[in-house]
C-alpha cells in the first residue's frame, strides 16, 4: 500500500510577522548590556588602538589557532601510522601463532 503525498494534508504556515519598527530597534539596543557579545564584536577599530590590547589579543589568538591546526595535523598523521602499525602488528602477531602451531607440531 503506498501511502504518497497526495493522502498528506498540507500544512498551513503562520503568516511571518512585521519587522520590528525603528523605535523598538532602538529600545532593544539601549536595554542592550554594554558587555553584549554583538557589541563586544562589532567595536570600531579606533576603539581598538585606544585599549591598545584589542590588536596584540588578536595576533595572539590567531598564533593559538595555527598551533591548533598544525598539532591537528600532525595528530591526523600519527593517527593514520598508528592504524598502520596497528595492521603490521596483527600480519606479524598471526605468522607469530602460525610458527608456534608449526612447531609444535614438530615437536608432537
């Protein structure tokens, strides 16, 4: 029994309502906190030269994400040799049990 779209009732959207006006835009803004993330962001960048620290944060954090990424890497590698390792150590662990077997059954 295929039960397609055509037995499905279609769902009616809510209309979307009106975009705030230029008073409740403003008074969003001064209820606003000083330290809100969205003003922290969009500071001016002679804000930035006055605190003088704004700058050298920046260079800092952009050195911690490269390290980040580099160390990154170099864990996707070790990774992908140790996988490698891995499988050496499994072919090397079965020829290991199969010479045991082979003298074993020497020694019998």
């Amino acid at each position: 029994m295929n039960l397609g779209s055509k037995n499905k009732k279609r769902m009616v959207l809510p209309t979307r309502p009106d975009p705030p006006s230029v008073e409740q835009i403003i008074e969003d803004i001064n209820r606003a906190y000083p330290n809100d993330p969205v003003f922290s962001l969009l500071q001016e960048p002679s804000e930035d030269l006055r605190g003088g620290s704004s700058s050298n944060e920046v260079e800092v954090r952009y050195l911690q994400s490269r390290r980040y990424l580099e160390l990154n890497e170099r864990l996707q590698e070790a990774r992908t040799e140790l996988v490698q390792r891995r499988e050496e150590l499994r072919a090397v662990g079965e020829s290991l049990e199969e010479s045991v077997a082979e003298v074993k059954d020497r020694a019998i």
